[in-house]
C-alpha cells in the first residue's frame, strides 16, 4: 500500500555539541518520505523554492520516492536554523524563514487520491485539514502537530483531530493538548477527540503508544553517539507508517511492531547529521537493529 | 537466600499536587526492606530514635524483616521534609534533620557477616565500607549513593565501588560520577571502576541496565495516578535484590526478571503515600503486574 505525505522540505542549519551543518537537507515531510521510503511507496506533497539544490531532489528521487506533488514556487525554500545543547532533547530555534511555505497550499496532483495511507506532517491544521478534503476514504490517517498550532489554532487542530486515527506527538504536547499532567489520562482525553491511537514520542526515553484497550512502552535504542536529534521524530513516523503501510495490518501486534520500525529508523536518523545516515543506509541494518531491539527488552515470564 | 541492608528509617512530611503527609514512615532502608521482604529474608542494620513509633517497627516486623541490627539511639529520629511540583521526578529538599543518624556507625550483630546479599543504601560511603569489612566474601554486594556523596566523598565513594558488583544510580548522578553527559559511555566508565552490573534509575522512564555485554531497557509503569513517588528508588532496589536473593541465580535474564520486579514494586509505592500501598500490597498482585509488564512492552520478531 501507498503513503501521501504533507508535510515541510527545508534546508536547515544545525549546530549540536559534536558540530555543525549549514544548509543541508532537511523538513518533516523530507525525514518522513525518506524513512517510509525504505519499507513502502510514498507520494510526498510539500514546496520548494527555485533555489533547491537539484542534488536532493535527486536523492528524494533515488529513493522511489514519487514528487509529482512537490512544488516548485518562486522565491526561497524554507529554512530553519537551530542548535542542541547537551540535552539533546530539546532544540532551540534560532531562526525561521517560512519563504516559499507561506503561501503554500497543498494541491493533490491527479491520481493521489486514493492513497490509503495518509501522513498529516507538522503544518498548519488548516492546511491538513484541506488535505483531508481531497482524498477519498483513506483506510488510515495519522498526524502530527506541535505547541505553535495547539496554541494558535487550536480549533482548527480540534476539527483535523475528528477525522484522525492516530497522532504521534511529543510528550509536552500531549500534556498541552490535554491540559492534563498525567500522560495516561492525557493519552485519553486526546483520544477522547477522534485518534483511537496515540503514539507519544519521548525522545531520549522512547516511545509510549495508548490504544483502546492497552499500552505499549519502547525505549529508545541507548546510542554512544548522538549526533544530530533532527528529524528524529519525523524520521520515527515515516518509518511507522512505512511499515504498516506495507503490511496493511492495523491489529494491535502489527502496531507495535510498526512503532518499533519507527524507533529503529530514529535511532539511525540521529547518528549522523541531516540524513546522512539514512543516505547509507541498509535494510539489512534496519532488521538487524530491530532484533537488537528485542534483545534490549526483552525479559521471560514470572516462575509460577 | 537473605539480604543484608544498610540504609535511613526516617519520618518523613511530604507534600504533592495530590496531598501532603506529615511525620510518616520513610527512610531508604525501610522502603527497601519492606519491597524486598516479599521476595527473601531481610536483616535491617540502621539506626532511630527513642521516639519512633512503635506502630513502625511492628510493621517492620510484620514483614519478617529482622531487626536485631536496628538501633535505637538517645535522641530523635532522622527526619526529612520534602515536596513535588507537577513534575515528579524531582523532589525538592526542604528539611532535612540527621539526628540520631549524625552519629550512626553501623554494627553487625552476630550471625549477621555471612549474609550472601548485602545492599549498602544511600549513606556516607565511608560508613557503606564499614559494613564491608564486617561481612565474609558476600555473594553479591549492591550500592546506591547520590549527588552530595559524588561531590563531597569522592574517594571514599572510588574505594568502596571497587567492592560493588551492582550499583543503582538515577540517571544525573551517573552522569555526575562519570562526568559524561552520554549515559552509554558513563556506565561503561562506571563499570570501570569496579560495578558489573550499572543500573540507571531514570523514574518515569524507566530503568536501563548495563552489563557487560548486554543493555537492558524496562519503562515505568504508565500510571493515572501517580501519588508520592518518595522511596520508588529505594522499593526497586529492594524487589530487585529480594528477587535475586531468592532466587540466587546472578544470569544476565536472571538479573532482568529481578530489575522488572523492582519496578513492578516501585509502580506500586507511588500509588500511595509513605509505605501505605506496599502494607496491604499481596503476591498476587506482584504477580499480576509483572505480567502487566510483558503485556506493556511485548512485540513480536520481525517476518523474515
């Protein structure tokens, strides 16, 4: 089965304790596509400006990925500058330059419609919300979204939610959204407001992901070197969804085996610097630290 | 097999978003014995005042716990007062009174050196290496210490953890032992320096354990109601040890059943204040909840 994606392509610049980068490939949609890339087909939706290096289009194209819905506007692609300080959880943005993303509005070309699986990427819930209106009964939707639209439109994130079935979401989001500190009467109340699924992402600590009858807790593969924690979020998305679109099985099991492809494809994300390491990446990695996965959880049942 | 510890009983007051709780039973010997009784035979070695209530040291008792090392001493009882913002993970120290513990040297009575399991609690290490000269080659010794030890008793701190085979420690501290922000590498050089066995408690999130050749991750218990979490470090050392004693088998999934019921014993004294939910906790819910736990973090092998 096939992804839409919409979502942001951007060139950031990045500076963490370990280095820096200048201008290199970056946004939600750009993470999100290139991870679900490695286990499904995806159709990216997203805008550029006329001074995107032809060098990423390339890659974007390297990996299958299909662009008939990338945008190319007058003006200048989006950027954002930020740095990490050793608490790799939290970036701090310097700098913002929405540029061409300003006036984007997400035109599905023909034949997009259809596609089963729908990724709403961190954009205005408006603008999700238009995408919503133009596909036809997708058999799955998930969505992100953060503080600046929690805060500032939150009605409009209200509505998109109705028509959501799963949310990832970082932990303090969660909590705003909810308006609630626990996170387990936090997870309800959101799905409460339409996603039966709530998928909330702790960086460094893993993931914690409610469905209606269960709970699910992963942690986040314990790396020597972190690098660069950018992207990591979309890049854990992409490769949820990547996984259950190519399994097209939403049972609990296959959810949680999903969530873990996703936490797999993290941990590669931020070994490296923009999407170098995704750049080099092997499947056989990808099931290989899935097993290491197993093995860094796994425990045997209670003696009787 | 029985475990030897050497630890605080203390009064506390403690204050939450939830409710406040004044002069009850705390200290970190008494969380640890008390989680740890229901696992193995436990002999406390610490030290109160003429006025601690009889009331506690009868519900010591009631746990098997035996207390011919218990001291009690001319003076009052070590007190500590303390509150939690929303953000429990962190207590804030408002009070603290040594009392009688100012003076405390701990004293093995007879029939106490042989014990095969020795947990040395948070105290002076200086005092933590006391105790070791007074047991006779312990199959396993485990430690806790924190911040004001690292800081203020460094080499004290160096010498006895060459004699440790386990040392439980909150994530900040081992990165202030280490003096290395990445926790892989932190428990690799706090290995180093004599523990086999790192485990970092990181509340909330869980718990990672370092072996040698293993990582071993187990999240908290996602709960909706979280009370007090004061003395959950000290009642997951407790399970941990209790079930490794009793069980007396030191094997790497060994050592993760035991680090599962120390958590399964920590979700449950955040429940309530003080000791209160651990008094009328049975086996059968112990059981129960370890079963929770595969449940929370079970995922199936990767199709080929």
């Amino acid at each position: 089965m096939s992804i839409l994606v919409v979502g942001s392509v951007a060139l950031d610049s990045v500076e963490t304790p370990f280095g820096r980068a200048e201008e290199v490939l970056g946004g939600s949609g750009t993470y999100f596509s290139t991870a679900a890339s490695f286990f499904a087909d995806v159709k990216l939706v997203a805008v550029v400006g006329e001074d995107f290096p032809e060098e990423h289009t390339g890659f974007l194209k390297s990996r299958g990925i299909d662009l008939a819905g990338l945008q190319v506007a007058p003006g200048r692609t989006f950027r954002w500058r930020g740095h990490y300080g050793f608490d790799l959880n939290e970036a701090h943005t310097l700098e913002t330059q929405l540029n061409v993303f300003e006036a984007f509005r997400p035109q599905l070309p023909p034949g997009y419609a259809d596609t089963p699986y729908v990724f709403l990427g961190n954009i205005d819930p408006e603008l999700q919300l238009e995408v919503l209106l133009q596909v036809i009964r997708p058999r799955l939707v998930a969505c992100d979204t953060m503080n600046f639209w929690i805060d500032g439109k939150r009605e409009a994130l209200l509505k998109t939610l109705r028509y959501v079935d799963l949310l990832a979401i970082n932990e303090g989001e969660a909590r705003q959204l909810a308006g609630e500190a626990n996170l387990v009467k936090a997870a309800r109340r959101i799905m409460a407001m339409g996603p039966r699924i709530v998928v909330i992402k702790r960086g460094e600590y893993g993931v914690l992901m409610f469905t209606e009858h269960a709970v699910f807790a992963v942690p986040a593969f314990p790396l020597e070197d972190v690098f660069d924690p950018t992207g990591a979020g979309d890049t854990f998305a992409g490769g949820l969804m990547g996984h259950l679109a190519a399994n097209d099985n939403l049972e609990e099991s296959a959810v949680r085996q999903a969530v873990v492809f996703g936490s797999v494809m993290a941990s590669f994300t931020v070994e490296q610097f923009s999407l170098e390491r995704l750049k080099e990446l092997s499947y056989e990695e990808i099931q290989d630290r899935y097993l290491k996965f197993r093995l860094l959880t796994e425990f045997g049942p209670a003696a009787d």
